[in-house]
C-alpha cells in the first residue's frame, strides 16, 4: 500500500540521483511522494533498473506538477502500474536488447501542469535520450 517505506529501494534511488538524492529526505518533496508511490507499486518487482529509475523521474515529474485541487486536464496512465511510454503525452525509443523503452519526448502543452518542474525529471529518458519537452502554455517554474 501507500506510504510504506522501502529501504532497498531508497539506497538505489538515492545511489543514481547523486547530489539529489537527499531530496529523497524531504518528506514533504516530489521525490519522496514519487518514491513511497514506486516502493507501493504492485509492478515493482517486474521492473528492471532502467524502468525503476525512468518511472521515478516521471512520478516525480507528475507530483511536482499537480498543485492542489487543479489537476493536470489530461493524465491517462500517468502514475499507474502501465508502462510509462503508454503514459499520456509520452513518446518512446524502439525498445533496445534489454527491452528497455528510454522517452524520447514529453509533450503536454496547454495541459493545466502548474509547480516546479523537479530535478528528477533527469531521470527520465535515461541516457540523455529525452530530445524534447514541451511543456508551453502551462503555469510552470524551473529550478
């Protein structure tokens, strides 16, 4: 269920965010929602790292840019046991050996996005292959 933590989980996470990774101590921070949510997933133990570590960045990514009762317009998939590539507004490179889908773009323009866009969202498109974001149109701040 929610909100139980996973030590196993933490260490890894925290080993492949570096400086960030003391996000992850921050219970009140994206990164710590978007950890208790993986660490409660009932997918967790069919994901490989790549899809551990892609799949955080996202649900931090999501936490980050929910503020409130005025929810992203569309969402499909986001934050559920799907693959992420099936996630709305997601796109994804042909699959490689291992079967690991990195993103390639993330385009939710206009979509009611509102927050800080977290620095996890580095973590997502693995290998530097997220070529594109387009986020234009929401109510957004960097960090």
């Amino acid at each position: 269920g929610a909100g139980r933590e996973d030590p196993e989980l933490k260490t890894f996470l925290q080993l492949h965010m570096g400086e960030f990774g003391l996000d992850l101590d921050d219970v009140n921070s994206p990164a710590y929602e978007a950890y208790l949510w993986l660490a409660g997933s009932q997918s967790l133990l069919e994901l490989n790292d790549f899809h551990k570590l892609q799949r955080f960045g996202m649900a931090a990514f999501y936490m980050a840019t929910t503020e409130g009762e005025l929810n992203w317009k569309v969402s499909n998939y986001w934050n559920t046991a799907q693959n992420e590539c099936m996630w709305f507004g997601v796109d994804c490179a042909t699959p490689n050996e291992d079967g690991e889908e990195a993103i390639t773009q993330i385009s939710l323009p206009s979509n009611r996005l509102a927050g800080t866009i977290p620095r996890e969202i580095a973590l997502a498109g693995i290998g530097g292959q997220l070529m594109n974001l387009n986020l234009a149109g929401n109510n957004l701040r960097g960090q």
